[in-house]
C-alpha cells in the first residue's frame, strides 16, 4: 500500500499586536467620554461622580504642576548656557523677543477688534453687585519688585515663576562667564533637567484621562446655563483665539517663513491639546520643545526659545483676554473707554504678559490690566465662575505661539531643517518612548 505523504500548510503566526492609538485620538476619546459622563452627572445630580471627576482632574493638573518649579529654573539655565552653542545667539535672542512682542500686539488688537464690535458686557444681568474684589491683585510697582526676590526659597515654596526665572537667568549668565569652571554643575543641571522631563512625560501620557476628569467636572459644575450667561463674552475669546491660531499664525509661516501651516499643526498639535486640557503652559513645555524640535527647529535653540516663551509669550492670556475682558467690565460698570484706553490695554499686555507667569488662570494680568486702566477690580469676580472653560481656549493659543516663534526665527536665520518641518506629522507620543527610544517598562500587547 502507498502511502499519502500528509500535507502542511503554511504555517501562520497566530500572534497579533494591538494596534496603536494617537494621541490626539486618545485625547478625543477623553474629552468625548468626560462631555458624557459630565452631562450624566449634571442630569442626574449624581454627587459621586462629581467628586471623581473632580479628583481625576485635579490630580492630573497637580501632576503636571508639581515639577514646575525645578523644572523651570534648570530649564531657562541650561537653555542659557545652551546658546552659547548656537551661531549669533544674541540676534536669535532679540529677534524671538522681538516676534514676541510683536505677535502679542496683533492679538491684543484682534481682541479689541472683537470686544468693541460685539459688546460683550451689553445685554446681560450682572451688575457691579455681582463682582467681588480678587484676593491677589497685580500692580507695574509689584511686578517691577516683584522679579527680584528676597530669597533663593521663597519663590520655589510660593511657585513665583517670574523669580524663578529671575534667578535662573542670572545663574545661566553667571555660568557663561565663569566658563570650564561650572561645567561640572552645568553637567548636574542637564542631568536634573532630563530626570524632570522623563517623569513628566509619564504624567503626560496621562493626559487623556486626566481629559476626561477635567471636561467631565468642568460639564457637570458649571453646566451650558452658566456659558449661555456670558454667552457672547465665551464667544469672545474663543474667536478671538481662533482668530490667531487659525489666522494669523498660518499667515505669518506662509509669508513669513514660506513653509506650510498645516505641518505646523501637525507637528504642534499633541502639544495645543494638552495645553487646553491642562491649562498650563509650564506643564506643557516638555511637550512643546519636543514637538518644536520635530518641525525642524535646532535643539540648542528651541531649548531657549520654548522655556522662555512658556513664561512670558501668552497670546491668549496676556493679550486677547484682558483686552475683551477690560471692555466687558468697563460696560458693566458703565465706565467709559477713550482711545488712551485701548493704548494703555494694549501696552499691558505686550510689556507686562510675563506675569501671567505660565500657570493656569490670567487673574494677575487682569487685575494689572484693571488697575491701569482705573477699573474697579470687583469686575474679576464677575470672570472667575467662566474662567476654567475660558481658560482652555486661552492656553492652547499660548503654547501655539510658543511654537511658533522659534519655528519663524528659525526660518528667517535659516537654521530651520525644512525636511524635518515638512515631515512633522507624527505625533511624539506615538512613539513607544519620547525620546525615540523604546521603553523597556512598556508592555508589549500581543495574544496567542
């Protein structure tokens, strides 16, 4: 008898790996689930889930915060030293000042544009009875003082970024001129530096929960009535931003620096989504020097650029805001607005918007906007109920334009990698690490 040799298939891997997730997908799966769970519990007046929502959030911005301080001062030291780096590192330095300014008075005139068109404080039921005076309130004599400290603790205890900067700069300047001989510090500093940001890039990756946490609470605590109140003020400002992210920064990349705006979003984008989510600016720096080195940007320079702009370039906080947010108050208050006005308005928020310090909330910079302009500072607390949904829109047009300065300087210098610009489309947390090297903590998910 013959036999019948068997046969075999070919053999299979039964093994598959999950694909990915974006991160912007991740951060729209958030941000669904929380406007869900928010509504829910809104509706159904379900305390408990309040109270989670409201924990999530709130561990999520403490997270992000609670390197800030550290993270600050070694960041602007190191980018300091880092230019010494960098081929003419003082014209780089003055141009990025330079576009800072000048950007920011853009906005600030978008923003007075709109409020005087729109009249936000018309047509609504507050009254000067419903504002109360803020605790803190900012004046030119106290952020004038207020940049030198008393102490080198103090403004790590108090989170004062503005000293912190302070100190910072003059430690990076000292470092400079003492040369070889702070090296070895400079060395730790880089070390402490790296330490830092890997640990917030694991609090980043968090971002789409802590998404959820922060929209969810922001539904269920202040619900649609309260937005329909200041209706045409939220409009406001969310125009006014979208105005300058969506307008005027794609502008200035095609004619300024002759490069395609939507590679910019592209590349700039996981660092815009969790600034709105976050509603910080300093929380989102490791992020926004990552992205701004993927669209082409030198390392030594977006080092200085992004560290500095994060505390000080605040085209939502510092300009667009206290420019709709002055007006709104002044018609509240029935107080009368000339021209000066809008000059004075518009000299605050281009020389004063480092007071806005990269934290969330632009109080300090309203209150030095009102007292300026001699408004009564009661008019703050007709803006904080808003304030947390305001805020998100403010923030992601803060680090839009911190991502956009040194991608225009760099442009201009001819320092920008064009390749790399044109191909940022990745976002970096769709790598398996940050740094482009594979985590060896992250489990790989696969079934048999």
């Amino acid at each position: 008898m013959s036999s019948v040799p068997e046969t075999s298939s070919p053999k299979t891997s039964s093994s598959f790996r999950l694909p990915k997730v974006p991160f912007w997908a991740q951060i729209l799966l958030g941000l669904v689930l929380g406007v869900l769970l928010g509504w829910v519990a809104r509706s159904g007046d379900v305390g408990w889930l309040v109270t989670t929502l409201d924990k999530i959030g709130t561990i999520f911005v403490q997270l992000l915060k609670l390197a800030v301080a550290p993270l600050v001062f070694f960041a602007i030291l190191i980018s300091i030293t880092n230019l010494r780096n960098v081929n003419n590192a003082a014209r780089l330095a003055t141009r990025t000042l330079l576009w800072f300014m000048a950007t920011s008075l853009i906005a600030v005139a978008i923003g007075l544009t709109i409020g005087l068109l729109t009249n936000p404080g018309s047509g609504t039921d507050l009254t000067p009875k419903d504002g109360a005076k803020p605790e803190e309130a900012g004046s030119w004599l106290d952020f004038l003082t207020g940049i030198v400290p008393t102490d080198v603790v103090t403004p790590f205890t108090e989170l004062n970024v503005l000293q912190i900067v302070f100190l910072a700069a003059v430690a990076g300047v000292a470092a400079l001129q003492l040369g070889e001989k702070a090296q070895p510090i400079l060395n730790l500093s880089q070390s402490v530096l790296e330490l830092l940001q890997k640990a917030l890039w694991w609090v980043i990756r968090l971002a789409p929960l802590g998404t959820l946490g922060l929209i969810g609470f922001a539904i269920a605590e202040y619900g649609w009535d309260l937005i329909g109140k200041y209706a045409t003020f939220t409009a406001d400002i969310y125009i006014g931003c979208a105005l300058v992210m969506f307008g005027v920064y794609p502008l200035l990349l095609s004619t300024v620096a002759k490069v395609n705006p939507l590679n910019f979003f592209k590349g700039a984008w996981p660092a815009i989504q969790l600034a709105f989510v976050s509603r910080s600016s300093v929380g989102t720096m490791p992020l926004t020097q990552k992205v701004t080195e993927r669209l082409g940007v030198p390392k030594e320079y977006a080092s200085f650029a992004v560290p500095f702009g994060s505390t000080t370039k605040m085209d939502g906080c510092a300009s667009i805001y206290p420019a709709i947010a002055a007006i709104f108050i002044a018609q509240i208050f029935d107080v009368h607005l000339g021209i000066g006005d809008y000059l004075l308005i518009a000299f605050v928020s281009v020389i004063g918007s480092a007071a806005t310090a990269g934290l969330t909330g632009a109080t300090v910079m309203l209150t030095l906007t009102l007292s300026t302009l001699g408004l009564p500072l009661e008019g703050v607390g007709l803006l904080m109920a808003i304030d947390p949904v305001l805020d998100m829109m403010r923030t992601a047009t803060n680090v839009a334009g911190q991502a956009l300065i040194p991608v225009l300087v760099s442009a201009r210098e001819k320092i920008l990698d064009r390749d790399a610009y044109a191909h940022a489309s990745a976002s970096p947390l769709d790598d398996p690490d940050a740094s482009g090297q594979a985590d060896p903590a992250e489990p790989q998910l696969a079934a048999a």
